[in-house]
C-alpha cells in the first residue's frame, strides 16, 4: 500500500487583521512568500499522478441549525466535527472548524478559474493536523440547494447538512500537500480537490461577490482569491473510484 506523507504543526486557524487582496496575496510576507509548499495551485490533469481507490473519502455527518457570516475575508459557517477519522497510510482522528468560501476560486484546473470555491476545513483535537477539501462552483442555469441555505444562514438559523454537497462518498479528487490559502500560510495542509464540479445560479453567484468581487472597496474589486502558487517539487495525485482514502465525520455546529 502507497503511504501518503502528513506533516503535523501546530496552526493557528483564526486570522487577526485585514487581509488584503489586491494583489491577489503577492504582497503577502514571511512564509507567504517563501515557502515552497503553498497553496493553491493550477492543477494540471495530464500530470497527476494516478491511482485507483476502492473507498472514496467517506463522510458520516448530522445535520444541525448553524448561522453564517461575512467576515473581513470571507463568508464562514463554524462548526466542531467530533470523531472524525482519516485514513492516508494510518488512521487519524480529525475534528471539524468549518467551512468558507472564495470567490472566484483559488484553484484552477488546467489554467481555468472558477465562479466559487469552498473549503471544509479539519484539525486534530489538538490543532496538531490539517486537511482541506476543496469543492469548486461555476455558474449555471440551475441554483443550488446547499448553496441557498448557506445564503439563508446569513439572516436565520439554518439546518444545513454537509452531505448535502459532498454525499457520503467523495469520488475522483486531486490531493497534494499545501498550505493555508491565507495568512500565516502554514505548510502542513492536505488538500482534497473535488474533481466535480457544482452548479450554482447567478442570483446566488452574486450573495458573494456583491461582497467581493463587485465591490472596490473590497480587495480593489479582485475579490478574496489568492494567486496561484508554483508547484515546485510536489505531486498531484489523482485517486479515482477504487482503496487508500477512508474518512468518517460526524458534525456538530456552534455557531458564535
């Protein structure tokens, strides 16, 4: 069996301050502009590595009332995922922190942005390990149900399921170690791309970048994207329907 490698740090989650983008995160110091492991980045098909997996990332979440909001950067949902567990080579328990939203999106697939990307974001209870999964949207003819009570939780308590966008079972992802999209950028993050790609409406396209994108005021009209982020010497690898990944997640929201 092929072992992934985890890097385990301490990483603080909750960012003090303005973060600017007007310049995509380029103006970004220490390890924003050092390191060699940063994300996001432009994944490119052709050169994944590719390998089969008998179980996708299996989530097992329940459903609870949780409110949203905008913060200086981004719309977020907080939540505490309890006995969380994720298979890459050996068993780790994972708890939930939450989940946000850039638009347009910080990943590129073959050089091409999306409308909106989400991130689901996991720690250890110790804050010790780190992993994302990243779902990307572009707009269409169809609106999105889990992307309408994301809206709705702005302005009312709203019962939201996480399954309700990822399903029980994640299939056809890119993963690759990375970093935090945002200050401090730390480097001990695995990423999970989804490789499908959501639907969403233009009304509901629009909640965030009225926000962002639309707004000079906010990152000079760019948005809350971070410019992507050279490779260096790291591997995509692609997993595909059939045996290395296995996660289990119960959520439980408090939303402050």
């Amino acid at each position: 069996m092929v072992t992934l490698i985890s890097i385990f740090l301490s990483i603080p989650l909750i960012v003090s301050g303005t973060i600017s983008y007007c310049s995509h995160g380029t103006d970004w110091t220490d390890i924003c502009s050092t390191g060699s492991k940063q994300s996001p980045i432009n994944i490119v098909t052709s050169s994944a590595t590719k390998k089969e997996k008998s179980e996708g990332i299996n989530f097992n979440f329940t459903s609870h009332k949780v409110e949203g909001e905008f913060t200086d950067h981004n719309f977020e949902i907080e939540g505490n995922f309890v006995d969380g567990k994720l298979k890459v080579g050996s068993l780790k328990k994972g708890y939930g922190v939450q989940f946000h939203f850039h638009a347009p999106s910080e990943h590129q697939i073959d050089g091409n942005s999306y409308d909106l990307e989400m991130h689901v974001v996991q720690k250890d209870s110790a804050g010790n390990y780190l992993f994302v999964v990243g779902i990307l949207f572009k707009k269409g003819s169809s609106s999105n149900d889990f992307i309408e009570k994301v809206i709705d939780s702005e302005t009312e308590e709203t019962k939201i399921d996480l399954t309700d966008i990822l399903d029980d079972d994640l299939a056809n992802f890119y993963y690759y170690e990375g970093s935090l999209t945002t200050p401090p950028c730390t480097e001990s993050v695995e990423w999970f791309v989804w490789e499908e790609i959501q639907e969403i409406s233009e009304e509901q396209l629009e909640f965030f970048t009225s926000k962002w994108a639309g707004t000079s005021s906010f990152g000079c009209g760019n948005g809350n994207n971070r410019a992507v982020q050279n490779l260096n010497s790291r591997t995509v690898t692609y997993y595909e329907s059939s045996n290395l990944l296995v996660l289990g997640l119960s959520v439980i929201a408090f939303i402050f």
